[in-house]
C-alpha cells in the first residue's frame, strides 16, 4: 500500500493544503503480531463478550495507530499502547450504542473508573471494561510517581465531562457555541491516553516542564491537528449520524458556509495549527536548557514530543485505513 486509502472525500482538499501530512509514516516492524495479541487480549478479557463488541473489535486496528507513533518502541510497549487505544475506542463504542445514557449513567461509569485510578484494584462486580482498564492501569502505573497519577486521573475526569458535553449535544440536538468547540473536542479525544503513552515511553516528564506553556503549546496543537483531521474525514458519517460534535458541521451550523466552505474553513485552522505544533516542537531544546535539564532527562522528553509530532499524521493514516471508519455506517 503506497498512499492512504482515499475513502475520504475530503481528504485531497486536506492534503493539499498541509502538506506536512504528505507522505507514509514509519511503521513499527512487528505491528501484526502486536494485533494478533490484542485481539487475544481483549476476548480473554471478555471485551468481545457480546456480538456487537465482537464485530467492532476487529474494526479498530488501534495496533496500526500505535505502530505508526511508537515506531522504535518494544514490542511489549506496542502491545500495552494498542491495548489502551483499543480500550478507548470501545468505551467510545459504549456510548455511541447507548445513544442516550443519562447523566447518572456516564457519572457511574467514570466513577467506577476513577475507583481503579485511586485504589489501584477494580470495583466490587467489575464488569470486562472495568477489568480490563484496572489491568491496563496496574500495568501502565507501575513505578509512575504521584504527579503523572494526579494528571491522568485529572485528565480522566476532564473527559467525564466531555462525555458529558457530547451526549448532551446528541440529546439536545444544539450545537455548542463555535469558540468552545477546540477545547471540548481537544479533551473530548480522551486526553489520559497522552499521559498513557508517557508511562509506555518509560519516562515521568518533570513538573517544571508539564506546567510550562511551551509543552502545553505543543500538546494541544498535536491534538487539535488530529481530532480535526479526523473531523474532516468522517464528516460524512457524522453528518448522517447528527454527530453534533464534529467541527466541521459545527463551522457549517454558526457560519452559515456551505458544505465545502466549512471543509476548507477548518482545514485552514488545520493548516495554522500544523503551523503551531513545528514552532512548539522547534522551541523545547531552548526550554530544556532554561530549566537546566539533564540529557537523560531532556532526551526522554524529546521522545514524549516526537510521539506528539507524529501523531496527526498517524491519526489521518489510521483513519483512513480502519475498517470502523471505512465501513461507514450509512
């Protein structure tokens, strides 16, 4: 396969105009057997313990995604990052099939979650995503300290609340004013799977780096870049499910643009963010120097920020070549 399977009619537009997400990204050499182990790991754990998770399971390929971002990493690294997003994808599965939980509904779940994150130990009548998150945690949190354990649980709660802000967009059918959507759709990306992949690096980012602008800067421009991106190319989808999340239908709805206006509209914020993300990414060895870090240290920062680089390029790569997105439900 020599270009990403062009299943999206928005895609040529997008490449066009950040050329930046040109090209193929590297991909880890035993990516398949990665895939092959977590599709095992997810039935022993029951997570394909019903026919419409069974169905989906296959349809992720979150092992593509992981071997394109952490293309140097160990296999057992691979293999515990594809469990994580595959994870995710399903806990994004379990709201999309619910239609509409009720608040209770969401704040139960993230509770029970949040049991695991504090007590290091799944909740009493733990269900399979409930176990299979309390595995995923005893094993990511191991040797982590309490500041990156306070950010992933503060980073689980924000996306509570995102959950939150989406089934309330579906419910409502209103669309949120357009200036809150980067910040909703920024966290709505489960923003804990970040810090997830910082413990799979095998490095803890030091306090005077994690509370600096210039690594939030970088951190929100990767996620942005690739949340729209993905926007852009299951608008389509989106659009026939009334996903009002989506910020492409949400330029179209406030704007008043035309279908295409809106793609370019956002492809264009797009295009300024890929600009943010270089210039973040150009800056670090200076803010490594201010805060006199060592070279270990400023090295397995380096490896946490060129795993930011890479990942809208792989986001758009994976979106284009999965089977849940290409299988559109329409």
């Amino acid at each position: 396969m020599t270009a990403p399977a062009d299943a999206r009619p928005h895609l040529h537009p997008l490449l066009q105009r950040v050329p930046a997400l040109l090209g193929r990204c590297r991909m880890h050499p035993r990516v398949d057997a990665a895939g092959q182990q977590v599709l095992s790991w997810a039935r022993q754990t029951g997570l394909a313990g019903n026919p419409e998770a069974s169905r989906h399971l296959p349809a992720i390929d979150g092992h593509r995604m992981a071997g394109r971002v952490f293309t140097d990493s160990g296999d057992d690294k691979l293999v515990l990052f594809s469990q994580w997003l595959t994870w995710v994808v399903l806990l994004d599965d379990h709201w999309d099939e619910r239609f509409r939980p009720t608040s209770q509904e969401i704040d139960d779940t993230y509770t029970r979650l949040l049991h695991v994150v504090d007590h290091d130990h799944a909740p009493a009548h733990a269900d399979p995503m409930e176990r299979a998150f309390t595995q995923l945690w005893q094993v990511t949190s191991a040797g982590m300290g309490p500041a990156w354990r306070g950010r992933f649980r503060a980073h689980l709660e924000l996306n509570r609340q995102s959950t939150h802000w989406e089934i309330r967009t579906r419910r409502t059918g209103q669309f949120s004013p357009l200036a809150d959507y980067p910040r909703h759709r920024r966290v709505a990306s489960a923003s804990f799977i970040f810090d997830a992949g910082e413990a799979v690096l095998g490095t803890e980012l030091p306090a005077s780096l994690m509370c600096l602008p210039a690594w939030s800067d970088l951190a929100d421009a990767a996620n942005d870049v690739a949340v729209w991106c993905n926007d852009v190319l299951t608008l389509d989808k989106d659009e026939h499910e009334a996903d009002l999340s989506n910020y492409v239908l949400a330029a179209q709805h406030h704007l008043g643009l035309p279908p295409d206006a809106a793609v370019s509209w956002v492809i264009d914020r797009i295009a300024a963010r890929t600009t943010d993300l270089s210039r973040a990414a150009r800056a670090l060895p200076a803010v490594y120097r201010g805060l006199g870090l060592s070279h270990g240290s400023a090295r397995a920062a380096s490896k946490v920020a060129c795993a930011y680089l890479a990942l809208p390029h792989a986001t758009l790569e994976w979106t284009c070549e999965a089977a849940r997105y290409r299988a559109q439900r329409i």
